[in-house]
C-alpha cells in the first residue's frame, strides 16, 4: 500500500475553515491497514439537510445501498466511513453490516440510525467485519471536533498518496457561507458515476431537494469528467451535508438567486476535489485535460473526450513524452461519433500538430517533443462540424499502475 | 521494436499447404523497419474472388477506403501490403500514396489497378512514401512462388513478436479445398471491428457474394471476439481471397450444403488466427478467455465479458495472478447490461469463487491461487438471468505493456 506520493500532489493544502454544525472524529478501527487511521465519524447539528449522487454500477456496495434507501429524506445526523473494506459483493453479510455499522454510530450519537450515512472503500468482495466498529465509535463519539480537515481525508484514503480536500466561500448578505469537501480516490475512476467517495459539508441552510437538484449538474462536470483507467467503482459516492447554521434566510428554491451563487461555489469545490482525484491517479506522473470542440453535440464531445481519455494508447504515449497524435484520430474514430477525418485538427498545448486531416504543414517535432515533458498538458480537438464541446481530465498510463494493481489484493 | 518473443507464442507452426492460383513474395523496401521484410506482394489468378470486412472506424486509412471502394466489384488479381506505416491521417498524400501503391503493383503484375488490393500498418500520422515500392514491385513480379507462407506473415509484423498463420481443408466429392490464412495485430485490439490485418486465401470456387455473406458471421466470433486493449485500430482489413482453382462446381449460394461446411472451416481458420493475435497482445503473459452465461440476450452477455475484458483493473490482477474476483463484479456492474448482484456467480476454471452475490462459502484460497498460475486463465460468470451467452478472449496487462506503447515512435 505505501506507493510513493504521486509528483503531481498540491505543493500545499488551503486552510480549511470550521463548518457551523459539523463535527468529527477519526480512529484506528484496523479493518485491514496496520498504524493508519481508517474510520472517520462525523455529527451533524439537527436541521441538517443531505443530497447524494451515488454509483450507476448494477453491482453496488451495500453501503450504497443504504444511501440510496435514506437520501429520500434529506435529513441526516451522522456520517461513518471507512477505508479498507468497501463491503461490496458480500451478499446478506452486507447488509447486517451496515446496519450494525448504522446502529452503532447511532448509538455513539444518540441519534436516528435512518440519519446516519455510511460508506465503504477498498477491498470488493471479502465481509466486512463491523463489530470492529464497536471499540471506537463510543469514544470516537467523545471527541468530536470541528477540525481538522486533513485528518478526516487522510482517514478515507486507499491507495491514495495524498489527502484530498478544498473549500469555497460565499457570502450573502454581509454572512459568510462555507463550503467544504473531501475526497478519496485513485483508481477505478471513470466518469458517468458519481465519484469514488466525497462528502461535502456547508453550513447554508438549503432545502434537501433544492440541494438535490443543484448538485447532479455540479457532478457532470467535475466528477463524471474524470477519467483514471475507465473502470467504474461499485461505492461511488458522493454526498452534501448542509447544516444550516449559516445566519442567513434559508434557501427553500432552486429559483432563489442565492441558489445560482451557492452551485457555482459547490461545482467550484467539487471540480477542484475531481482534479485531485485525477492527479492522485494511480501511477499519474502527467495531468491531462482533454478538451473536445466542433463536435455535432455536447454528449457527442464529452463521448468523444472520453474514448481520448480511456485509450490505453493514448494514455501509455504521453507517459512516454510522446506527442503521438495518431492515437488521438484513432481514439477519436474508434468513438462511435460522428467525426470526419478530413477535418480534424488536434493541438497540444497551443502547437497545432494535425490540421485538415494530415500532419500541420508547420509541424516541428522539437518544440512539440519539448511541450510534452511538462507536468500539465493539454489536448484539444477540433472536429469542425458543430458547436458541441466538453472537457475530460485524465492522468497518464505508467508502470507505477501496473505495479500498483498488479498486487492489491496481498 | 525487437521486444522478446511472447511466452503465449505457439511452440509450433503447422505446415501450409499451396493454395492453387496463389502466389506472393516478399522484400525490404525500408519504410521503417531495418534488415527485415517489410512489403507482401501477392497475385491472384483470374477468376479470383474476394470479400472483406473492414474497421468500423471513423477515421480509417487511405488503404481501408481504397478497399471499401473496390470490395463491391468481388473481383481480386493481386494485393500489396506494407508494415512500419499504416498511411491513415495522411489526408490527400495517403490518397496519392494508395493510388502509386496500387498503380505499381498493377504494372509489375499485369492487371488492373482496381483488382489489386491494399493495407498498411505501422504509426499513424505520418505520410507513407509510396515510390519506396518502385524498387521492389517489378523484382518481386519476378519470383512469385506458392510459399513459404511464414514469410507472407512475417512481413506484416509491426509489434507482433511471432508470426501467425492458421489453415484448414474441407472435402468436397473426395476433392480437397484449402483455406489458409494470415494475421499481424498485437496492440491497437478491440472487438467490434474487422481485426488488425488478415488475409484468406482458398482455392474454393465461390462467388464473391457468398463469400462476403459467409464471412461476417465468422468474424463476430473471432476478430470481433477479441480484445487487447479495447483500442480500434484505423487500419483493421480482414480480406478472403478464393481463386476457384479446386476441381469442384461453384458454389454460387448460401443454400448450397457446401457453403456451410466451408463457412465452418474458414470461421475455424479465423478464429485460430484471432487467437494468435490475443497470445502475441503487446506484453501478454496470459491468454484469459471470459465467458458469460445466463444474460438476458447474448448482447447483452457479450457486451458484458467485453466489460470484464478490457477492464485494466481485471487485466493487471490476472498478470498478478491474483484472482480478484471483486474486479469483475465491479466490471459487470459497469457495463450498462442488466445484471443482479446476488444472482452473480464467479468460477476461475472449474473452482467457483463466488455464488449467489457473495464469496463462495467454499472458497479456497490456495487452490484458487494455484490456479491463477497457468498460462490459460478461464473466466465464467454466471447471471442467472436468461439463457445469452458469449466469449472474449483477452490478454493480461502487463508492464511489457507500458514499456512497448511508451516508446512506439521513437
């Protein structure tokens, strides 16, 4: 598990701010890592609204499951998550556990167990063992705090090499409203899910569904527009908690200008949490953004982007400094969109490679080769035959993912 | 290019019999590769038919739409393919470069432009120099022979480590026809498409709209059938060329009984050489065959076994040996088929992991280790849904994989 950290970690983490009505302890449950915090119980203050966006997979974990179940309500009182065991593919053993693990943050805070949220990370298919849960909770419960931020993201790590976090403030009327998230994920990350798992929290007083229905656009273009390696998570979650303890109106509709303001505050903070997921990609020692342009639709483009981003020859060229534009038309015809070769022009960084169909007639190897050693680079497709565009952020293919996924499971 | 022989390589090779009204040569013609052959040039007698079945790509080669644009006429006298560049993207060059191509083999063997059939494989991207062929054509005219057949497939290598032939006789009124093949292709697979490059030769006299009628059903399950890297080439041309010199009557019909005992044998022949490619998939080190049953149609199971064989984290724990069944959950709940988590059932070989949603309650650890040590890796998954089924046919993912893709230009 102790890969080294990814070269495209943030060089430093924002302070993150308290958020009113939200706190939270960590532990050592030992469900399977040995000296590392992997259980993270966070309480929300009564009032507390929810909205979650979960996996589409059609083998979801039981943990998510339980979501899907009590997100309908849009209340909740408590948070449990742990790493090590995503509780997936563990049949009625599943289901006992989360309920155990429902009960026993319950009882820690003295609240409704439908209030409580849970989620899993790691290993599918083995029973998670719950009754682990039962030496920490109480004390856990004990100690809660409202920071800091970074202990409760370092606690929901797998085979992350380093701790996702960001925040956003907004303010209404002279008050500050706080918008706070954290993250985990690193491999089997694609887009149309959710996410692997974040949990944001803010302190504005927002109506459930109003919540509800500002975050799934948020989703589609921070979280479902990252790519590591396609293969779609069966724990993906993603979930806000709004406490309301903000000392401004609440906001009951989607309609309420205030409701613009705090979704493009919270795409804000989901988009920046979705990049990091991609630069802890496994293996990642490259940042790829993959902007598709001209296309005959939006879906079309972001389709388009997306077989760019997934292609293992794509990917494995740029790990190589390798401007190989070639896999991009092939990714591009293999997409099962409309294209036309004659038409296509694709750029690296602001060097113009392919024009009309062929090689740029002022293609120069050297500065294109010297473009691909940076850390960042940027892909654009132009297809010239609509006004459809979208991007999709992915990392490079290496032997660091091999390595890493070659032996997960010893 | 000179990575090691696959360790998937056949021990092997069949003898290949003439095919009546077939001859070919081979030579250095340096497009890329140096002191290796790298131009097939084959002639055909008249009365040759041909049918084809080319990528579904939107961006194909110039030689895949000069074929597209010459298969409806049935009618073959000779074809000239080149490996170490596969002239796609190459805008109006690459048209310029097929119509030299063909001209020149026209003129070395004497027969019409529009009956000489061409391909290209190699980088992507970068104009092919045609006139190349100028200085080898007409020598090759010259010495035309009925063999050896593995020097027809070595010249079409690019990151192939062995050459791949496959052949088959069927018997009709105690007069034998023959059907041998030959195949390149080792990255750049992906189902749902022609195949890398194939070429069939038989001496069965057989109209070219049979031909074609028999051919697409034997390419769905074994081109279409298998992946490497769920990457579809721009240059992927299987053609059948049937020059009619058996001594036996026409067969003029889909109706005719014959046309079903060769289809059988011509799908065998294909289906060897789909395998072929799958053992020399770039880094292979095991040959995985998945099988789905008890989908809702055999759509459905298809697209399913194609989910769980291009899925990378499936594909790195098969080259770890480690039978991490969680993966292919995860990849059968990506796939967008229907499916219900506690119907799944899992077997590696005959050793069943998991049943009924969960771990199998006999599962065992050792013996399932054990067997993830052979070099044929068996994969069946149950969905006790209805009665579809399918089979795909994969490699692992390997570090061979990334070092091959990370430096292919250079």
């Amino acid at each position: 598990m102790a890969h080294p950290v990814s070269p495209l970690a943030p060089k430093t983490y924002p302070d993150l701010p308290e958020v009113a009505g939200v706190r939270f302890a960590t532990a050592e449950a030992g469900i399977k890592y040995k000296n590392r915090t992997d259980v993270l119980l966070a309480a929300f203050d009564e009032g507390t609204t929810v909205a979650g966006v979960l996996t589409t997979s059609k083998c979801p974990s039981a943990a998510v499951d339980w979501c899907r179940q009590h997100l309908g309500a849009g209340k909740a009182r408590g948070l449990l998550v742990n790493s090590g065991n995503a509780n997936a593919f563990t049949g009625k053993k599943g289901v006992e556990s989360v309920a155990l693990s429902a009960r026993l943050a319950s009882e820690a805070l003295g609240v409704p167990a439908e209030e409580i949220f849970l989620a899993s990370t790691g290993v599918i298919g083995e029973p998670l063992d719950a009754q682990k849960f039962a030496g920490v909770t109480g004390e856990m419960a004990g100690r809660l705090a409202s920071g800091p931020w970074l202990n409760a993201a370092k606690a929901i790590m797998t085979t992350d090499t380093f701790p996702k976090v960001a925040t956003a403030t907004v303010e209404f009327d002279g008050v500050p409203v706080t918008i706070s998230g954290i993250a985990k994920g690193s491999g089997m990350i694609a887009p149309d899910m959710a996410t692997m798992l974040s949990f944001v929290f803010t302190d504005a007083p927002i109506a459930a569904g109003v919540l509800q229905a500002l975050l799934q656009p948020a989703i589609d273009t921070s979280f479902n527009a990252v790519t590591v390696d396609s293969d779609t998570s069966t724990s993906d979650t993603c979930l806000v908690f709004a406490t309301g303890k903000a000392a401004i109106a609440p906001i009951t509709s989607a309609m309420d200008p205030r409701a613009t303001v705090f979704a493009e505050a919270l795409s804000d903070v989901l988009h920046e949490l979705a990049i990091h997921v991609v630069r802890d990609g496994e293996g990642a020692t490259k940042m790829v953004t993959i902007t598709v342009e001209g296309a005959t639709s939006e879906r079309s483009a972001f389709r388009i982007a997306q077989s760019i981003a997934n292609s293992p020859l794509v990917k494995t060229a740029i790990a190589g400094q390798d401007a190989n534009w070639g896999r991009i038309v092939m990714a591009v015809g293999k997409a099962g969109e409309p294209a036309d070769r004659d038409r296509l022009e694709i750029s690296f960084g602001d060097i113009r490679v392919a024009t009309q169909g062929e090689r740029d007639p002022a293609y120069d190897e050297k500065a294109t080769s010297a473009y691909m050693k940076n850390e960042d680079i940027d892909i654009r497709v132009g297809l010239g035959l609509g006004s459809g565009s979208a991007t999709v952020y992915t990392c490079d293919l290496t032997h660091g993912y091999i390595t890493i996924n070659g032996d997960y499971r010893s």
